[in-house]
C-alpha cells in the first residue's frame, strides 16, 4: 500500500506469455461388446482409481404420467438384487472404500462405479449385479418413497429451487422438461413396482446404453472383464415417445412464488433455448460466456461488482436432447429486486443492440481456450465429456474442434448469435421471494401472477 | 433451467465449511496407490515460503497462496474481517487497476478464486503453463501493493452481506456450524466463523485495512506454492525477482486460544423460519488436527456416519426410518477441534427420538469399541481419498502448502495414509470414550415452526397398489 523503490522488473505491465505449448484434447478408445454395448475407454495412470459408468439413454422423459419414476427405478437398482440386499451391497461396496450410486436425470441415467484400481474385479462384480439382476424389492420402494416425499417437502423451503421449478413449469409447459423435478406428492404414491420392473425392462438394454470407463486401466483388461459380464444382456426394442412441443413466449411475464419471510428473492429471466446437439451450440456457448457465463461476465460485473446487488450473477443455455431454455439467475435483497431485474433486461438489450468490442470478445475467446484444458485434468472430468458426444450425438471430433471453433469467431457472430437466440422483450421474469416485500415493484415489467410452491394462483 | 435440488445439494451449502476441513485432513497420498508428489521447498530471505511440483502431463500451472490468517485471528468486535478483506484483495494493487485482476486471469485462460477458513486466506490461480508469470506478478502484487479504496470497500460490503444471505440466512440449516462454534468453542476466537457478522463489517475504518495488511500479508506469514507444468530452476529465478523485493513484515501476532472443557450438557433450540424438517446436531470438542488423536476420531465419526452402511444411517435411515440423512462431520482445525454427528429427521418425528438414537449409538460404541470389519473398512476408505486427493494441479499445489503451514511437513502429501494406519481398533474406541463424553456434549435442535407448515406432512398410510 506504499510506494516501493524501483525494481528489477517493470511491475507496472503485464508479463507477457511465453511460448505455449499445444494442449490437444486426449483421445479414447470405443470398442462393442457382443451383445452390441458399446464401450468407450480413457485409460489415465496418474492415479491408481478407475471410474466405470453405465449410461441408459433414457431418463425422467420417459416417467409419463408417473412422475419420478425413472429416479425411483435407478434408486433401487442398489438396493436389492437376485443374490444381495440392500445391506449387502452397501456393506460390500463401503468396505472396498469404493463408490457404487444411480439415479436419472432427464435424457438419461446412470449407474457409477468409482474404486481403487486394486479393487476392480469385485467392484465390477456389484456393478454388473446392480445392472443385470436388480429385484426392486416393494419394502425399499417404501423406502425410497417415504425419502423422497421428504425431500421434496425439504425442497419447497428453498427459495432457489422454488424458482427454478417455477422458470421450467413456464418455460416447457406440458413438455416433460417442465415437470417437478421431484415429482408431486400424488405421483410419488402412485408409483409400483410393476411400474419400476416395467420401465428398467423396457429402457435398460444395450442398444439402448453405453458404459464409459476412465483412469487406472488398459483397455483391453477392461475391456474382456465387461464381455465376460455384460456379453449375457439381450437386446430390446425401446419405446419411442413423442411430446407436444411448447409455445414460444409472445410477451414479457411475470411470475412470482410467494415463500413468506425470504430475505432474498431468486430471480430467473428467460425463454426457450436450443437442444445441445444444435449446430449453432458453440456460439450461443460463447455469447453466453460473455453475457453472464463466468465471473468477468456482463451481467455479474453489473449487478455484483458495480451494484453489489448480489453475491453473484449469471446466464446458461441449459441444453438438453430435445429442447433448451435460457435463463439468467442472481439471489438478490428484497429491496434491490426490481432493480436486478431491470438491470438483468438492460444487458439482454444491450448485447442484442449492440456489437461487443473485439477486447471483450478476445478476453472472453482467450477464457474458454485456455480453461478448457484446466478442465481436462482428471479422468472423470475426460470421461463426462466423450460421455456427451455419446449422448446427445455430437460429432466425433466435437473436443478436438472445439478450440479452433471458438477461436474463429467474429464479433458479428456474436452479435448476429444473440439476437437470433436471445428475445429481451418477450421474457418469463420468474422469481420466488417475500411477496409482501417485493410484489408491487414488478408491475412494471409485465402482468404479475402469484403462485404457491405448486403453482397454483394465489392472490 | 431445471434445479435438480436432492438433499446432498441442501447440505452442500451446510457442509461446506466441514468438507473442505475433512477433504484437507483426507489428503493424505497411499504409499502404495498412487506416484509420489515431488517437490522443492526453500524460504526467501524475507521469510516466504516456496513449494514448487513440477509435472508435464497436463500444459497448466496452479499458482496457490495461503496467508496464515483466518476469522481466529479477528477482534471479536470485527468478526467477519478476514473474509471480507479477501474479497477487497481482488480490487486491485499500486500497479493493477480496480477489477483487473480478474480481467487478466481470465483473458489469459485462466480461472481464480479465493477462500477465507477459521485459520488461512489462500489464494489460487490456474492458468495455461505459459502464463505462469502472470500468476507471480499478480500474487507480488497483492502481497507488495495491495490497494484498498472506498468505492471498492463500499461495494464487497454489499456483496459480502448477500453472501452471507445466501449461504446462511435464507439457507434450510444454513447456521448449523455458527451455531457450533458458539457453543463448542466458546470464549475462544473460534466462537464466530468466517462469514461473521454483517454489523461488524459496516464499522470497520479505512485505517484498519491497513494495518490488517501491514500485519498479516507479509511474505514471513505465507506460503506460495505451484504444482504443474513449469521447470523449478527458471522458476526459482523469475520468483526471486517477483517476490525477492517484498520487504519482511514484524513477526505475526498469533491469538491464544484456550479451549474449556464443559462440565455440563448444553441444549440450543434454533428457530428459524426456513425449517422444513427437524434436525439435531451432537458435537463435542476435539483434538487439533496435528494430534494422532485427530485420525482416530475421524475414522470414528465415519463408521459412525459416513455411507449407507455407517452404523447411524443403518438405524436411523434405513431400519427406523426416523430420519432423512445423518452425517459425520470431523472439524479439525490448527488449535481447537470439534466432532459432531448431524441427523434430519423425517417428517412428524419427534427431535427428541433423533436424540435419543443418536446417544444410544454413542453408548454402543464407547462401551463395545468397533468390529473388525469396520475397522478395516475405514482404513479402505482413507486410502481410496489418499489416492483421489491429489488429482488436480490445484489441489496438490494447495495441500502441499496446507501440510507445510499448519503440520510443519509438505511431504504429508505423500504419507498422511500412514497416519491412519497407526489407528488400532483400541484408539477408536479410546478415542469414542475420550471425546464423546455425556458432560461435554452440545445439542443442538433446529425445530419446525408450528405456523410454517404448509405442506401437509406425507400420509404413510396411502400405500398404493
């Protein structure tokens, strides 16, 4: 904080770099089982642990009107098969200082594996075992039911995800992406184990999964440990289902879900997206960046290190197999919240209005070049990435390009990107907060409607 | 955008301070799982501390500072400082304008935070390998010419409150560990936390900036420490010319903390709106993190606690169904310690059952000790967080410096597991009768609120078929 004397070097510039050395995307190795279950391979030896993942390429879209039952049938695949119980699997996999969990998300799901090398031949005994022979005894659906009527409970006292169910329920309609994420109270009871049994045989055959492998292996140990296990699991013909696509918004709204005693409120400001297989993905990934993707973005520069509005500030296209949305999110006071909002609109104007200027533009290029290979550390960061080309269809080299494709944008792509994708004047302004607080500081921007944590109009 | 919200996202925001003491103490390297982390380390005259791990594999550089400072070394009637003058070190120095700092890492193709514990401040800064320099420069900076002005003060005040809402105040549970080392650590500078208190930060003055920085952002009180694709004598050089000028501060005044053992049980009933489901917190004073002590109680708390065969999720979980989630959570710091056992209780449970259970566990294990089974267990479960722990750059360049500042020994890195192995089976149930005792436990009740029940509690009754 004094003025120091001279020194050896010029402390008032930046240095500049040196020479860099080309960071290239590490390359895997794909191979099919007999039955026809693929297998892609990251060998990575710089850790002696190995994760093994099973994906089904189908998830919480294929619930119908049973919500949630694709997270209940993935729930129970550790929790009971033909030759261990739910005690059983968990003592074994806890006393290898393993990891073994599943679950479902929206387009797919998963079984993992995580575990010392040393230790994979009996992990990969209770994987298969989880996957093949799973019995979904009715005393764990009780289980699972009764945890997940909890949690749900447990979630409708956080502002942020009353928020966000709200912002999907807007933005999707009755498409299921709109759906409760954890289900409702009715369709968490209504769910069976007929149902659970039905949709695993239906959803979970080879042709319709694939298992991605990374860290402590070579691929041809690995890859002759999964046809001795998984070479038995027949084939099957997948359901197809087809969903109503919802409307696009025609004029800015207003929806606010009253949670009594918020100090802060959760705001989203947003529309419809792109699904991630989009050939324009990467630019909107880069117009994102910039707008409200990192730290030095638009909007949290604005409403954090200029307004002190909010801890922090930011934008996503969440881009799913089928549809997207885009949506900006900040935790704001009560009393700044009509504020965040009308600042939030003025930078979804403004980047539509006006070109960025190439600093900003090469700050932003500069951003996502070189944390790409940060984030290319570790196996299991690798491993989720193939795993993305496999699941939403991308083109093989998608990561080998993905560089060079950020690098040739222009700020007319930016500009041409944003307004194509990016509509500030028909917005669902979403937000859950002290209605008491805030609601009469809202008008402004549109017709307000109050709802409770299930969407239901209060007024 | 679809908020996937699961409990373990709940307890993110709760367990964040307890993970990230657990995950320091688990950074231990298996002597047989993993390559051995080399390294450097050597001080410079004006008393900083150099740790340098040189690795090809990957084309990145983690640049790592930690300041021997934390919210402990706070006056009482300023709780919440240290954090709050971490966020005014990105503001920017003599030479880097305000807001920069981050404007170059990310322009260069990096990333940075910062975070502010009960006993450090550090620093990191990743980076593609050929900009390392601008790491040093950056760092130099800040420890050199650190710049505070008003306009920058004014602004983190307000960020910093909204942190704070966000993290505890409008957060299910969020207070749980405020709320610990009130009790637990009573009339020591571990009372409060480092989020703090919002009031205290509006009345702090210009001038004790300065002094805060004159006195603890001194090269005698940090250490740098990088790990990744650099070479170590070209380093070494461009360090003696970023760092070398920095002049030696006074030594660093380190607060007493005398720690008094409880003679009787305390109860604390929370009540906070935002309680959906009840909880109860059983904590106890611990060991420091250097003492053997520390590991045994650690393993204890995980057979305890951690994973769905863990003795409290077993009963408490999954045979009563009285609760939703328990959790262990060891808490280990430089010169106090605590343990604690969490339990959220499903809905309609009396908090007192929860109790009840929990202490029923506690008397198990201090009278019969744990299995064999277990034992070995917990042993299996160190080595595989010893061979996970230092994957990334970062975090081999963070618990090298970590392990050098608070045990006196970098090379923990690569034999802490042993310091699990040492633990016998006696050592847990030694260390359950110690630690564990019914004189010395603090309970604390986080309640449901009677008119803050909107949602009917599930019917257990409507089973469908």
């Amino acid at each position: 904080m004094s003025a120091r004397p001279t020194e050896i070097l010029d402390r008032t510039q930046p240095p500049s770099p040196a020479a860099s050395s080309p960071a290239r995307f590490p390359d895997w190795i794909e191979h099919t089982l007999s039955n026809g279950l693929k297998v892609i391979i990251y060998e990575q030896r710089t850790a002696a642990t190995i994760n093994v993942r099973l994906y089904i390429k189908s998830g919480a879209t294929a619930d119908g009107t049973k919500l949630r039952l694709a997270a209940m049938t993935y729930g129970l695949l550790t929790r009971g098969t033909t030759s261990r119980d739910a005690n059983a699997i968990a003592e074994e996999i806890d006393f290898l200082g393993a990891d073994l969990s599943a679950g479902a998300g929206l387009d797919n799901a998963t079984l993992s594996l995580s575990a010392l090398s040393k230790h994979l031949d009996k992990g990969l005994d209770l994987f298969e075992d989880a996957a093949l022979h799973p019995t979904f005894p009715e005393k764990e659906l009780e289980f699972l039911r009764q945890q997940s009527l909890n949690r749900l409970q447990l979630s409708k006292s956080d502002g942020g995800s009353l928020a966000g169910e709200a912002f999907s329920r807007e933005v999707y309609q009755s498409h299921p992406y709109g759906n409760p994420s954890l289900g409702t109270e009715q369709s968490l009871n209504a769910i069976t184990t007929e149902d659970v049994k039905r949709y695993y045989r239906a959803f979970a055959v080879p042709n319709n999964a694939f298992i991605a492998v990374a860290g402590d292996v070579d691929a041809g140990t690995i890859i002759a440990k999964l046809e001795a296990r998984f070479k038995a699991w027949p084939q099957g013909v997948v359901p197809e289902i087809k969903f109503d696509l919802p409307k696009p918004s025609e004029k800015t709204q207003v929806i606010l879900v009253q949670k009594d005693g918020a100090v802060q409120s959760a705001v989203h400001v947003g529309h419809l997206g792109v699904p991630r297989n989009h050939p324009d993905y990467i630019k909107i990934y880069v117009t994102n960046m910039l707008l409200g993707g990192y730290f030095g973005s638009r909007l949290n520069l604005n409403l954090r290190e200029q307004h002190g509005y909010t801890y922090g500030a930011g934008s996503g296209f969440s881009a799913h197999l089928l549809l997207g949305d885009f949506s900006t999110s900040a935790q704001v006071r009560n009393e700044v919240t009509a504020d965040a909002i009308r600042e939030t609109l003025a930078e979804l104007h403004r980047i539509t209005a006006e070109p960025v200027s190439k600093s900003e533009l090469e700050e932003v290029k500069n951003y996502i070049i070189g944390t790409f290979a940060i984030q290319n550390e570790t196996a299991p960061a690798v491993m989720n990435r193939i795993s993305l080309i496999e699941l939403y269809g991308l083109p093989r080299d998608y990561y080998q390009t993905f560089r060079e494709k950020v690098a040739a944008l222009t700020t007319n792509d930016i500009l041409e990107t944003a307004q194509k994708y990016i509509h500030p004047d028909r917005v669902h302004i979403v937000l859950s907060g002290d209605a008491k607080a805030i609601g009469s500081s809202l008008e402004r921007f549109g017709k307000v409607s109050v709802q409770d944590a299930d969407g239901n109009s209060v007024s | 955008m679809k908020t996937m919200l699961k409990l373990a996202a709940v307890l993110f925001a709760v367990m964040l301070p307890f993970a990230a003491a657990s995950a320091q103490s688990n950074a231990a390297n298996a002597k047989f799982a993993a390559k051995p982390i080399k390294f450097v380390e050597y001080d410079l005259p004006n008393g900083l501390h150099v740790i340098l791990h040189e690795d090809h594999s990957v084309p990145v550089v983690a640049s790592y500072v930690l300041y021997h400072v934390g919210s402990k070394d706070e006056r009482p009637d300023r709780t919440g400082f240290a954090h709050f003058f971490e966020h005014l070190m990105f503001e920017g120095t003599d030479n880097i304008k305000r807001g920069e700092i981050d404007k170059y890492v990310s322009g260069a193709g990096g990333n940075l935070n910062a975070s502010t514990g009960f006993d450090q401040t550090d620093y990191y800064i990743n980076l593609p390998a050929n900009q390392l320099k601008l790491a040093l420069w950056i760092e130099s900076e800040r420890m050199m010419h650190g710049k505070v002005e008003e306009i920058g003060i004014e602004t983190q005040r307000k960020v910093v409150k909204e942190e704070r809402k966000v993290r505890l105040d409008n957060q299910p549970y969020g207070t749980i560990l405020e709320q610990l080392a009130a009790n637990a650590f009573m009339g020591t500078p571990y009372s409060w936390t480092p989020i703090g208190s919002a009031q205290y930060i509006d009345l702090a003055k210009a001038s004790e900036f300065q002094d805060f920085y004159k006195t603890y952002y001194v090269p005698n009180n940090a250490t740098l420490s990088l790990a990744g694709d650099l070479d170590i004598e070209q380093t070494k050089k461009l360090i003696e010319a970023y760092f070398g000028p920095i002049p030696r501060g006074k030594d660093v005044p380190r607060p007493a903390v005398t720690v008094t053992p409880p003679t009787a049980p305390k109860m604390v009933d929370v009540k906070k709106d935002n309680t959906p489901l009840p909880a109860t917190i059983l904590a106890w004073q611990g060991p420091k993190e250097t003492e053997p002590d520390a590991y045994a109680l650690e393993m204890l708390t995980q057979i305890l606690g951690t994973g769905k065969s863990s003795r409290l999720y077993k009963q408490l979980v999954d045979k009563s169904q009285a609760a939703v989630e328990v959790e262990a959570f060891p808490f280990f710091q430089e010169k106090a310690g605590m343990a604690g056992l969490l339990a959220i209780g499903n809905s309609g449970v009396p908090i007192e059952k929860l109790d009840e259970m929990l202490k029923a566990e506690i008397e198990n294990v201090k009278q019969n000790g744990v299995s064999d089974e277990e034992y070995q267990k917990s042993i299996n479960q160190q080595e595989t967080g010893a061979a996970s722990a230092n994957g990334s750059m970062q975090n081999r360049a963070k618990n090298l410096a970590r392990y050098h500042t608070f045990y006196g020994n970098a090379n923990l890195v690569n034999t802490e597991l042993e310091n699990y192995l040492k633990v016998t089976r006696d050592d847990l149930k030694r260390v359950a009768n110690k630690y564990l005792t019914k004189e010395g436990v603090t309970v604390i009740h986080y309640t449901v609120p009677v008119q803050e029940a909107p949602t009917p509690a599930p019917d257990n009754s409507k089973k469908p078929n």
